[in-house]
C-alpha cells in the first residue's frame, strides 16, 4: 500500500530491480568496463544504514563506467566513473528523494516530506478498510467499492479506486447511500495528525489526489464534492470542498472566527461565513449571474467541466488550517494555481478538531430529493491520494 521508502522514479520498477542488477552487473561493454544502471543503487525496502547493504557485485574498489539516471536530478548519465562511496551516496540521495518534490507536484511548493501515499496498487480487486490499508470507507463504499487496474494515462496501468454513484435511491434499497461514496484517511502520522486523522490548527499540509471523471460521469444542475476538509459531523459545518459545479468548477468554504459557530449563517452572517468561487476549467473566475446562471450553473463562453471529462487530472492542495488570518488555501489543477485565499479557512473549536480531509463524490442535490438535476450517473477513478508537510 505504501511505498515510502521507494523514489518515485523507482515505483514502477520494484519488481524488475533484482533481475536488472543481474544483467548489468554482468554485461560489459566493449572497451570491458562494467556497464550499470544509476537506478539498480535502490535495491531493497528493507536496508540498513551500513555500507553492507549494497550488493556485493558494487563494492569493488576501482571504479566502474555506469550511464542510468541521476535521482537527484533525472538527467541521463554517461561515461561517470564512481567509487563505492560515490555509489552508496547514490542509495542514500535515492532514499532521501522521497522527501522532496516528486513530478507530480506544482514547481511552486516548498521541498516536501511525504507523509502517507495511498497508491492502491496492492488493492486490485478488492475494497479498502482501515486495519489493512488505513482507510475509512463512507457510505456506498463500505458495499460497492473496489480497486480496479485501469489505464493511468502516462503512469501506465494503475490500481485506482472506483468510484460510482446512480441516481435511484431505490437501487440500494432505500439505504440513502446512492448520492454519496468517499474515503477517508485514518492513518496518518503523529505529530502531525491526531488520532490518525485529524490535522492541526497552524500546521501546513500538502494533500494531492489524481483523479479522472469518466465517459460516464453526466454533468448535471447540481455540485458535486470531490475532495476537502471539514471539522466534524456533531454540527452542520460544510467545511471546504472542491467541487464539480454544473458545467465549472467551484471551490466553496465556510469558517468561523469565534467557537460555536454553525453552518446555519449566510455570507458575512451572524454564524459562519462563507466563500464561494466558480472557475471554468482552465481556470478563468466565473461570476454568478454574469457568466452563468445562477439557478443551473450552466453558461456559454469558458472552457466547460466536459473537457476535463476522460483525463487524469492532479489536485493539488496546500493549506494551512486556521480559524485566523495567517490561514490560507491554494489549489493546483496540475501545474496550475487555480485557488488562491489568505485568511480564515476553518471552524474554531474549543476541543482543537481541525479538518480532515475525504475524496470521493457526494451529490448533495440527490441527497435532497433533487431528482430534476438532469443527471443520473457519475463516475470517477483515483489513481493516488498523497500526504506532505514541508521540511
């Protein structure tokens, strides 16, 4: 389920490893030098910090000719002679490379320290549950969900959840569960998180999911939350959340600076305050009743939800939780900032429960009997759903 101790240049590759060690250690080239890979360096999840760890074949002391791939870097290397030391501080960079920004992260963060990586690679076939994979299931989850290898687009075939909802109550036998299907971490590491999920007022934390809404998901008049954070169920508090809305998308939070507050408030109102904002899918604002209609959330003019339809999508969120000025959101669509506020994000609570954080879908129109959205499936995959913290 996790693979922390693995770069992720390396991921793919943990099952070929051992045999390309073999060939290479083995292979010379015609001037006679050995010919080895860069990449070989991380050859085991279960290492000691001692210099004996690297297979015999590297531990001779004249110097070798390699070409393979720098891990620091991911450059190609040619004609670098290295000696055993230079070959050991290779392992340790390759180690140390998970703490550092991997490809999928927007430039503009910080250097990272991965916390927890739900690859799903170890589902397929099978659901999730927390004492295998430390994820709570919600809902139609806990009754329909599965890990499934798919196309991932350039990652190749991926372990990705499936995520499906229909709009038929009935079709679960009145459960109420068709509008909604989510996964929440449980396993996340102190002291960074309490209890294994709950985040921390003041600390800043990177969460990235990699998502793709297929051919079937229908766009209807409704939002639809895919993925955010929020306090607590003992209270009505909608948290904040990314959502599909309508033909855009729509980032939505709500907050409040003084403990007690509900989700009972309007804009600015005397309980918790509210942000909203619509962005068509390269990221261009939306106004309310300019650009669309506010009643459907249909318009004309921006690129709508239906290109992003069928494509791997990386959101990316780094967020500082406070119920105070010095909090902030900013939200990557891949390389792209397409979110960015300071200030106020989340709830003050006398007992210290910031956000946690689920993915997944909820229909909050079809929760409410809104059966005249127009839509009546959708569908999503997610490859991946990562945890960071900067060092």
């Amino acid at each position: 389920m996790y693979m922390q101790n693995l770069p992720k240049p390396l991921y793919l590759l943990r099952y070929t490893l051992l045999s390309i060690l073999f060939l290479a250690s083995t292979h010379e080239d015609s001037s006679g030098h050995a010919v080895e890979s860069v990449g070989l360096y991380v050859l085991s999840e279960s290492r000691s910090d001692s210099s004996d760890a690297l297979p015999a074949a590297l531990h001779a002391a004249q110097p070798v000719q390699r070409t393979g791939i720098n891990l620091n870097t991911d450059q190609p290397m040619t004609n670098v002679n290295h000696t055993e030391g230079a070959v050991y501080d290779l392992l340790q960079a390759g180690r140390e490379r998970e703490n550092t920004n991997s490809h999928d992260l927007p430039s503009a963060l910080p250097r990272l320290q991965l916390l927890r990586a739900y690859e799903f690679e170890d589902n397929i076939g099978r659901n999730v549950n927390i004492e295998q994979d430390g994820i709570k299931v919600h809902h139609l989850s806990r009754e329909g969900g599965i890990v499934e290898s798919v196309d991932g687009g350039e990652r190749g075939k991926v372990g990705a959840y499936h995520f499906k909802i229909v709009n038929d109550p009935q079709a679960y036998n009145g459960s109420g569960k068709f509008y909604r299907q989510e996964l929440q971490p449980r396993d996340l590491p102190s002291p960074y998180f309490k209890n294994g999920w709950q985040a921390k007022f003041g600390q800043e934390y990177v969460y990235q999911l990699r998502m793709k809404m297929t051919e079937n998901y229908q766009i209807g008049k409704e939002y639809v939350s895919f993925m955010g954070g929020k306090n607590d169920y003992s209270l009505s508090r909608n948290g904040t959340a990314l959502k599909t809305s309508g033909d855009h998308y729509r980032f939505e939070m709500q907050f409040d600076t003084k403990s007690g507050g509900t989700g009972n408030g309007q804009e600015d109102g005397p309980y918790a305050s509210w942000r909203r904002k619509h962005f068509a899918c390269d990221g261009k604002e939306l106004i309310p009743k300019k650009d669309f209609n506010h009643a459907n959330f249909m318009g004309a003019g921006y690129h709508k939800l239906s290109d992003d339809i069928g494509k791997w999508i990386v959101w990316t969120w780094h967020v500082k939780w406070s119920y105070g000025s010095d909090g902030f959101v900013r939200i990557y669509k891949d390389d792209q900032l397409f979110v960015s506020y300071d200030g106020p994000n989340t709830f003050k609570d006398e007992e210290d429960r910031a956000p946690y954080f689920k993915f997944g879908i909820y229909n909050n129109y079809w929760k409410n009997l809104k059966n005249n959205t127009g839509s009546k499936v959708q569908e999503t995959y997610v490859d991946y759903f990562r945890v960071y913290v900067p060092e």
